[in-house]
C-alpha cells in the first residue's frame, strides 16, 4: 500500500495465465446467463462497484461483483474464479477455500461483496475441465471472518494514511510468498533468495509435502521386500504377484594410479535441492547428476 512499485513484477508465464483465467471467467459467465434461460435465474448485474466503510468511516475496501444471479426472489452474488486445477480438485465446500492462501483471498472477496451489497447469500463459481463447480455460501455463516478482515484492512489503511509502517510479518511462510520479499527485508530475511510466484510449483510444493511420510514409508518398505526377495524370479504371495530377472551388471577393477589419472570433477556436475518447510523443518534432499 506505501510501495506499490517496489512489488516484484509478475513473469510473463504468470501474467499469460491471468490473461486465460479472466478469458474463462468471461466464458462462463456467458455460460450461466444461457443457462439461466432454461434454467429459472437471471444473470441481473456486472461488474457492479461496491466499497465498505470501516467503523471509523473510511472506505477501506472496494472492488466489483462478477455478477448477480435472481432466482426464486433471492439476490445471488456470484464470484467467478479460474485457479489452478490442482487447487480446484481439493474444494467441495465453501469453507474449503480458507485452507490454502491462494484460495482464502476469493473467499474473503465474495463475503465482503455481501457485506458492500448487503445480501445475504453468494455463489462461489470455481471453472475446472467439465462443469464448473458451484459453493453457495450463507453469509451469517461467516461473520466473523468477514468481520475479522475488514477490521484488518482499516487497521491498514488508518496506518497508511498516518505514514506508519506495521511490524514485520511473524510468519515467515507469508514473507517468503509476499512480492515485496527482497525490497524489504524483514529479520528472517533469505539473503539473496529468490522469490517465486508460479502457483504450478507451489502447489507442486504443497502437494509434495502432504505427501512425504507416505513417500518415505513407500521407499523403506520397497527396500526392505526386494532385499529380502532377492533372486525371487517368480512368487505369488497373497494377492501379489512378484516377478524378477538377473540382467548384467558390469563393473571394472581399476588400480588407483589408472583411476586417479582418469578423474575429472566438474564442481557443477552434481546438482542437490534441500527443501525446508519453513514453519516445520523437515529436510528432505534429492540428488541429479549431470
Ligand atoms: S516481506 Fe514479510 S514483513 Fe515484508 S512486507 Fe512482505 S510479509 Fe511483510
């Protein structure tokens, strides 16, 4: 909000998905307008401006609705979303979406464009390959957070405009996804880190991460049963079929002069990634050879 030019650019990688995601958010909200004629509900508005004042009175908050749906008498605010399919896939409520933070900002939207427009129910609309998902939502439901946010976003802009600055983030998760990591540099800096932003890796990240007890289990028990069936050509066992084959192995015996006179060591050759889940350490590390 001081800053806004310092924040890091987006790649054009990046930007290209924006570009596809407000595409598709176009599509389908023509989608649901067609739909609606067969359908019983009515696409009434878009794009329509709404700002939210905060106790002391100032707008702290505005933006614009995708759309609102009638239907039955009821007044639908519908937000319009194309994220990351692998986001989309782990979603089936609407409090699904405070989960991830890349999803949780969504969420905080739609509930203060109820809040602006003073309805009372919204419509979270989460476009995947097939029909589009849809996560109605009470806002009642969620007053407290909508509450909790709009009481965090005037906290923000009464600091702005008294030209203060808020104490550094005490997560450092949050520091090392924010676009502003590097301009400033808050005492958990990563010195010279950079900062990446491709929702791909980072839901790759994420994934892998659920899954790594799982992976490691998978990796000693693997080893444990071939060390012990080595040589097992064929076995049945339970309900598991195991086969094996000798294949050739060549190896060569060489003194240490011959080895010493052959050695090249290339100091970028061999290339290791440790990753470190920040809030809870646990070191995984894996090795690729040139
Ligand atoms: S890097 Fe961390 S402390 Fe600095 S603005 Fe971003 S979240 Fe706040």
């Amino acid at each position: 909000m001081t800053n806004p030019a310092e924040a890091k650019p987006f790649s054009a990688d990046v930007l290209a998905n924006f570009e596809r995601g407000n595409d598709r958010e176009r599509e389908v909200l023509i989608d649901l307008q067609r739909l609606g004629r067969i359908a019983d509900f009515e696409v009434i508005g878009q794009q329509e401006r709404f700002e939210l004042r905060g106790k002391s009175g100032k707008v702290v908050i505005v933006g614009k609705t995708d759309a609102t749906i009638r239907w039955k008498g009821l007044r639908v605010k519908a937000e319009l979303k194309n994220w990351n399919p692998n986001l989309v896939a782990r979603i089936s409520t609407f409090g699904d979406l405070f989960q991830s933070p890349w999803t949780r900002a969504g969420a905080y939207q739609l509930l203060a464009y109820l809040l602006g427009a003073n309805e009372e129910v919204g419509m979270m609309v989460l476009d995947r390959p097939g029909i589009p998902i849809m996560l109605p939502v009470v806002l009642d439901d969620y007053l407290d957070e909508i509450e909790e946010f709009l009481h965090r976003a005037e906290a923000a802009v009464l600091m702005k405009d008294a030209g203060e600055l808020p104490d550094y983030h005490q997560d450092p998760t949050e520091c090392k996804r924010c676009p502003f990591f590097g301009f400033c540099t808050p005492p958990i800096s990563y010195k010279g880190a950079e900062v990446i932003f491709d929702e791909t890796i980072l839901q790759m990240l994420q994934e892998r991460e659920e899954i790594v007890e799982a992976g490691k289990k998978f990796a000693k028990l693997d080893k444990a049963i071939k060390d012990r069936l080595r040589g097992t050509e064929m076995a049945l066992a339970g309900e598991f079929l195991l086969t094996g084959k000798w294949g050739k192995n060549t190896t060569y015996d060489l003194p240490d002069d011959v080895k010493a006179k052959y050695k090249k060591t290339d100091d970028k050759g061999k290339f290791t990634l440790t990753i470190t889940k920040v809030t809870d350490p646990v070191k995984i590390e894996g090795d690729t050879d040139e």
